[in-house]
C-alpha cells in the first residue's frame, strides 16, 4: 500500500495533481490539469457506421457467477454496492462539468481489476434514474466483460468491426434498463492498429452523439501491455486510472500516468484494498 502510495504522490508531483488519500477502495480522486500536453498526430477521418437501433436482445445474469467474478453492483443490497455508487457519482459530476460524455477504464498492469470497476461502475450508472450507460470491451487483446457477465453474445464487436455485423445487433442489456453491453468474445488481431482505424473512429464517435444522456464506458487494455491505449486515447473525453493494491510496480505506475494526459486524467481508483462494509438505514 505504501509503496502506492508514494508511487502515486511521485506521479501527481510531476503533473502537479493532488495526492490521493490513504486506503480509498473505488474511489476516484480528482486530479488538476497543468499545461495542455503537445497536440497529438492526426487522427483518422471518422468513418459514419450504419447503425439501425432496435430492441436490444435481454439477457438474463447468474446472481452467483456475478458474485464469483465481484461483480457487486448489480444488486443494491450488496454491501459493497456503496463504493461504486460514490465513484458514480464523483465521475458523472465531474463528466458534466466538463460536457464529457466517453469514460476509458485502464490501469497501470495486467490483473489491476479495471474490467470489474468498469462493469460495476456503468452497472452503477445504469441505476441513477435519470443517465444511461453503455459499456464497451476495447481491450481487444484480453477481453473479459462478456465471461465476467456470463454472457457470450453473437455477433459480438467481432463481427462488428469486421463488418460482419451491425452495432445493434451485438448488444445485449444485461436485464437491466438504461443499460447496454457491447461484448468482444475473442482476441483481435493486431489491436492497437484497429484501435486507430477509422472503423474505430466512426464507432466511437456514432455511440458517443447518439444520445444525450449515456455515458459510454470504455474498457482498455493496461497502459504498459503495448500502444493500444496510445491509440484510442485521442477518442476519449476522460481516462480513470485503476491501480491493484500489491499488482504494479512504483515505476510501473509512474510510468504509465506519464502517457495520461493530465487535462484527461479524471481520477484514480486504488483497487484491491480493504474496504468498509456498511449497512443500510434500515427501517424504525
């Protein structure tokens, strides 16, 4: 923890960013821009994707497989629902303030649980009444919604940016409303260079405009596992960084906040530590 901690306080020193608190399970902490970073390379032209939304496929989640994979969320009587209803709202406050509407989840390393604070968060989102969310796996390489959910959709963003399929047919709600999941079922090859096609491009862009309410979560490869990041970062409005208490090295976690953006950095999860279980008002 400790050696987080001062991994953390290193990094922020060098964006000039606040130092986050002591042991603050799924909790983001908000970070302030310094000067805007260089303007990146050009990007690809956007390329429209005909999407025709109908009746999203519903499909009905395993209570028990959930609980297996620590998807908690999903049920609000779960006692650790309360850490992601405060990321939640930490998040959208700070994405409305901003007009941000595009989230991308990611972490320094392999095995940090930046899939399972995805899933819980847009999970999270999809219970406040008045916002929807999308969820996306764009972890191309090693995806993992879909198995965490225990749900296996076909066609899947396979087919979709193969063009083997259209966006809505490979979403599925999760049987629960203001929610849609847009599964990867397999690795893609030669990720990072889809992640910066024009393909990729107009997907984003389409499932960003088509409405006003939804926040989209994007679910990314760790920082350090290749260029994937790098080259679907321009597409995002705000980056959550996810950090596993004991999984990323000092130098690792220094490493990877210097290819964030500051002025997109929208906070820091410290993943894996020990977390409060509380009770609910209960009844007189």
């Amino acid at each position: 923890m400790e050696r987080i901690k001062q991994a953390l306080e290193k990094a922020r020193a060098q964006t000039g960013s606040p130092t986050p608190p002591a042991h603050a399970p799924a909790r983001a902490e908000h970070v302030s821009a310094p000067a805007p970073a260089p303007a990146p390379a050009p990007l690809p032209v956007a390329t429209p994707i005909e999407v025709s939304y109908t009746q999203t496929q519903v499909v009905r989640l395993d209570p028990a497989h959930l609980e297996r994979h620590r998807i908690v969320s999903f049920h609000k009587a779960n006692p650790y629902n309360w850490a992601f209803d405060v990321l939640r709202t930490q998040v959208l406050q700070k994405m409305d303030e901003k007009g941000w509407r595009t989230l991308a989840v990611t972490s320094p390393t392999l095995e940090s649980g930046k899939s399972v604070v995805a899933i819980n968060l847009a999970i999270s989102v999809a219970h406040h009444t008045q916002r929807t969310a999308m969820l996306v796996d764009f972890d191309l390489r090693r995806p993992h919604v879909g198995a965490y959910l225990g749900v296996r959709k076909n066609p899947s963003l396979n087919d979709v940016l193969s063009g083997r399929a259209q966006v809505s047919d490979a979403l599925i709600n999760p049987d629960l409303p203001r929610l849609v999941v847009l599964p990867t079922n397999a690795p893609v090859p030669k990720a990072a260079e889809m992640l910066s096609s024009a393909t990729v491009a107009g997907l984003v862009t389409d499932l960003r405009e088509r409405y006003d309410d939804r926040i989209v979560i994007f679910d990314l490869p760790p920082v350090m596992a290749g260029d994937d990041v790098m080259a679907i970062l321009p597409r995002m409005d705000a980056v959550l960084m996810v950090v596993g208490n004991g999984d990323s090295t000092q130098r690792e976690i220094e490493e990877s906040m210097r290819h964030i953006p500051a002025d997109r950095l929208l906070g820091v999860v410290l993943n894996k530590a020990e977390a409060e279980v509380r009770g609910g008002y209960g009844y007189y």
